[in-house]
C-alpha cells in the first residue's frame, strides 16, 4: 500500500541509512545541501535521506524532519538534529531544482497483526544486550512500548542490516530479522568479553 507520489521532494544521497524514530546528526558543507536544508526549514518540510552504496542509490529511503540547528559557520556550513519519519520509495530523480529532488511514494504498513511471542522474543533480547553494553535494566513498560524501529535506532547495525529493516513491510518481519542481528550482538559481545578476560590473564584460565 503506498499513498499518491509527491514531487519535487528534496533527496540526500548518503553513506548513511536512517530508520523512522532515529536521530542523526548532520554537517551539512555542499552549498545545494545547505540550499536544501534552508527551503526545509523555511518551509517546515521534510527531506529524504537515501544511502548511495557504491555509487547505487538505494531506492528505499527515510524521510526525516529537522529537529533543531546545532550550529551554524560563519562560512555557511551548518550542523543539524534530524529524526527519521517515514519510508518512501524513490519512483523517478528530478534535476530541475538546485539541490537533489525526486518524485517518491510514502510506504504503508501491511494489515498483518503484531505477532506477540516474536514481539516478547525481540523485547527480551534487546532487554539482554542493552544490560550487558550499559549494565542498565530497562523498565517493563518502557521495552514493552519499544518498536522495531525504536530499538533497532540504537543499535549500531552495519549499513546493509539497516536497509534490510526499512525496507521489510511488516512489524512482524522486522521483529524476526532484530531477534537475528540482536542474538549475533549478544554473541559477539560475549566473545570480546571472553578475549578480554584471557588477555588479562595472559592466556591462562583463573578459578576461583
């Protein structure tokens, strides 16, 4: 299901990928990026930001909404707050405007209900990697109230897992592939922890 396209929407190809609910921060030096960026915020309006992987644009991209300006240079260079808001898919680039443009179609969410023994399964291995990174229990309500998309954003995924999340259609789907990526961090963090110890101990195994 996809809403009417949208044109002249303005588009930030970058090696980057945002998720909805995320927050990125931005320096923003090329002067039709800062053109860009200034019509958004006089405007009010929303812009794109799209991953260029070796020298593909992605088609699936997120929109984001400028939350504040972090700091403006006196030679017109600026750093900006954005949040992820939505999924689009580029349908056709535009090269009419002075910064990158596209005409996208915004991407709605299947009909298919929550599934809760894959939502418990996600919610109880991202409740186990936040405690082990940052020895922080989180609060039932609080992981209970969390989104694919909200826990996943602060999670430090590689690029390609990130765009696998936006461009899955389903609550559920995203769910599945987090219990993935989140039982492989867990894992992971288990084997440095390991490699920590026994650098300490100089290769030997203490007890006691």
């Amino acid at each position: 299901m996809t809403d009417v396209p949208v044109q002249d929407f303005p588009l930030f190809p970058l090696g980057i990928v945002a998720l909805p609910t995320e927050s990125v921060p931005l320096h923003v030096f090329e002067e039709r990026y800062r053109t860009m960026i200034q019509q958004c915020l006089d405007d009010s309006r929303e812009f794109g930001i799209v991953w260029l992987a070796e020298d593909e644009l992605k088609p699936i991209g997120c929109a984001c909404e400028i939350e504040r300006v972090l700091e403006r240079m006196d030679d017109g260079r600026l750093t900006i707050l954005v949040r992820g808001t939505r999924v689009f898919r580029l349908l056709q680039r535009q090269d009419d405007l002075p910064y990158p443009a596209g005409v996208v179609e915004f991407l709605s969410e299947g009909d298919e209900p929550l599934d809760g023994e894959v939502a418990h399964d996600a919610h109880e291995l991202y409740s186990e990697l936040v405690e082990q990174a940052t020895d922080r229990t989180l609060p039932e309500d609080e992981l209970a109230a969390m989104s694919a998309y909200s826990m996943a954003a602060t999670v430090d995924f590689g690029t390609d897992a990130k765009q696998e999340l936006l461009e899955l259609r389903s609550e559920n789907a995203r769910l599945r592939l987090l219990t993935l990526l989140f039982r492989a961090a867990i894992k992971q963090m288990e084997l440095v922890e390991r490699a920590q110890v026994r650098a300490h101990s100089n290769g030997k195994v203490h007890f006691g």
